[in-house]
C-alpha cells in the first residue's frame, strides 16, 4: 500500500508548512516530480540547510514511517542491508547435532537443514530492507551518502533501480511498497554518476532572508520579530565572509533560542561574542569574529537601522 501523494505543488508546500517546514517551490517542484515519477530524490548542500528535515516533514506529512540510513566511513551491507543471525544459526546447528540430523553423508537431512539456516526468519533486516518490507510506503532516507565509501554507491544501484535487494543464499525481495527515497550528501566526496543518474536532482542552497526569517520564526517562537529579524540579517552576512564553515539555518535557530535564552532582546556585541560558538564550530572562525568581523557586520546592521 502507498502514501497518499501530495496532487500539485502547491500541496507540496502546503503539507510541508503543516510540519513547520518552509520549502520553496523550486524544491517543492523537484519534491513533487520525485513523488509522482518515483524516483529518487538527491539532495545535495551545505551542512545544516534542511536536507536531513525535508525527510523527517514528508514522512509526518504523508502520515508514514521514516526508515533512515545514517551513513559512515566503512558502512557495509551487514550494518545497512541485512545480516545473518550467526548466533541463532550456531544454535540450530548444535540442537540438529544433540538430535542426530547431521550424521555421516545424509543429503536430504543435510540439504534440509542448510535451507533452514539460510530461510527467512534467520536474517536480520536493517534499514535498507526494512524499507522494501514495511506494509506501507516509508520515507528512506539515505542520509550523508558522501561519507559512506565509494563501493556502497554501486550496491544502491539496485536498490534504487529496481527496489529490491538480492540475498545470494535466498534470493531477491522486491519492494511490495517502493518507498520514497531521498538522499541527502554534503558534497564531501563526488557520488557515482551511475548512482545520480538514477535520481532527480537538487542544490539546496541557504534560504534567502524572508524564508530563513519565516523558518526563525517558526523554529523559535520565544524570539521577539525585532531579535529574529537581527539574528536572520547578521548570519546572512556573515556568510559572505570567508569563514571555513558559514552557520546554516540549523545554526541560526539554535542562536536565536540561545539568544532568548539569554533573555536577549536585541543584539549587542558583547552578547554576539559570547555566544559565537552556537553559531560557529571552528575556533579560527570565532577568532576572526572576535578580531574585528562582529563590529563590522554589527555597524552594518545599524547603518540599515535594524539595530537600536
């Protein structure tokens, strides 16, 4: 059974802004071509602009479940596929042993005996063949593909593809209900044309300021519009600084909650300085900030009277 899938863009982002997740049309377009086609999604991006949200709002908004893929230097297919239960399997050998079914060159015992180790209710599911064996349509999320080796692009081939995994010592188990798909990656590494040749493609890029503006609003409701629309305007100009890691919308609105934490109700240097390693996390960074970067971009503010 499938997911109810959104009929127009605009239910796109209609669904997504019932989550709290502000999508311009442009990946609201690229989001509803993906659904409609059934193809994957490739998300591609700076750390910290939405990818990894996007995923977690279409599953609550189509009502299913999300099956994520972290992925990691050195993931294999035990750790993202599937793996045999050794354990249980050692057991079954032993207990056919005490019983006296493996003796001397009985093939039809024997052969009996090997089809049980090897049968379905000995393998272990992880993510991947979770997603082709739930009931319903889930949202895969293969998340920070460029950090997995290069070998584990060419096995998603055939998830992708065909959806369906081949188990050498069982067979194939194809998708019941193909599950939506996205894939996010930092860019990190370049992924296998092969592999993106497969999907729909998107750069999310970091919003401009109304929609990181509306995103504040939304994400740190304790902010005054006075701080939020600060906040929003500083971080937007400290990414054309050439820091080694700009703050994504994830770091803004984790400043602007530290900010009202902080019962602050507007920006001042002494406060952004003391609170720069919520938004940065690189110490050559914030020494920059320190150095001169945070007057600057404060005098910036005020000549565009945004700051009292």
């Amino acid at each position: 059974m499938s997911a109810a899938l959104p009929a127009s863009v605009d239910a796109v982002v209609e669904l997504l802004a019932a989550q709290q997740y502000v999508c311009d049309r442009r990946l609201a377009t690229t989001l509803f071509l993906a659904l409609r086609l059934g193809r994957p999604l490739f998300l591609e991006g700076e750390p910290g602009v939405g990818k990894t949200e996007l995923a977690k709002a279409l599953a609550a908004a189509l009502d299913t479940a999300l099956v994520r893929v972290q992925c990691y230097e050195g993931l294999d297919v035990a750790q993202a596929a599937y793996e045999w239960n050794v354990a249980r399997q050692m057991l079954e050998i032993r207990l056919a042993e005490a019983q006296g079914h493996v003796r001397g060159a009985d093939a039809v015992d024997h052969d009996a005996m090997v089809a049980s180790l090897y049968s379905r209710a000995m393998l272990i599911e992880r993510p991947l063949l979770q997603a082709l064996t739930q009931p319903r349509s889930p949202v895969l999320l293969i998340d920070e593909l460029d950090r997995a080796d290069e070998p584990f692009d060419a096995f998603l081939l055939e998830v992708l593809a065909e959806n369906q995994i081949t188990i050498p010592e069982l067979g194939t188990i194809r998708a019941a209900a193909p599950p939506v798909v996205l894939i996010t990656s930092n860019r990190t590494r370049e992924i296998h044309d092969a592999l993106k040749r497969r999907c729909l493609y998107h750069w999310v890029d970091y919003p401009d300021v109304d929609r990181e503006l509306g995103i504040v609003r939304l994400k740190a409701p304790g902010a005054s519009e006075r701080l939020s629309r600060q906040v929003v305007e500083f971080v937007q100009r400290m990414r054309t600084l050439d820091l080694f890691k700009s703050p994504g919308v994830a770091e803004t609105i984790d400043w602007t909650n530290a900010l009202v934490a902080l019962n602050a109700i507007r920006l001042d240097p002494a406060t952004v300085q003391d609170t720069l390693g919520v938004l940065l996390k690189y110490q050559d960074d914030i020494v920059r900030m320190q150095s001169g970067d945070t007057a600057k971009l404060l005098d910036d503010l005020r000549a565009r009277a945004l700051l009292d």
